[in-house]
C-alpha cells in the first residue's frame, strides 16, 4: 500500500506489516472522527491502522489477513512484520 498524506505521514516510511484493503474503510472514519457511524450490528473486518500510518515504526494492528474463495481459505498470512 502507498500512502501520501503531506505533514502528517512521513515520506520515505517503508513497513513490511499487514494492512489489509478493509482497513482502507476504518481507518478514514477514525481520522475524520466519525468511527460511532461503523455499524455495530454486524461484524466489520477493517482495524483502524491511523497510529500505523502516521507513526513512523508503529507497528501495524492487525495480526492476521485471510484471502477466502468461495469457502475455503485461500492465502493466510500471519505474523509479517
């Protein structure tokens, strides 16, 4: 994932933690200060990573990334960084 957010997150950071594309919508809402509109009577996947971004060496949130097709898993990764 690239991430460019002038003043906020530095450049040239490089991380080999997870960052899932769910945490792509969580995330934003935590930054905007919006996160109480998440639904809370279903389950979301997305963690919001705002300290992974903007912290520079903060590590990522998120422990796990599962790829499923149709129902079977399909490409776990665990444990990157």
């Amino acid at each position: 994932m690239l991430a460019c957010w002038p003043g906020t997150i530095a450049p040239g950071q490089v991380s080999e933690d997870l960052f899932d594309l769910c945490d792509m919508f969580t995330t934003p809402l935590g930054i905007a200060r919006i996160a109480d509109k998440i639904p809370r009577e279903r389950f979301i996947d997305g963690i919001a990573q705002t300290s992974f971004l903007i912290s520079d060496g903060s590590p990522s949130k998120r422990d796990a990334v599962f790829i499923y097709a149709a129902t079977s898993t399909r490409a776990p990764s665990m444990n990157q960084a």
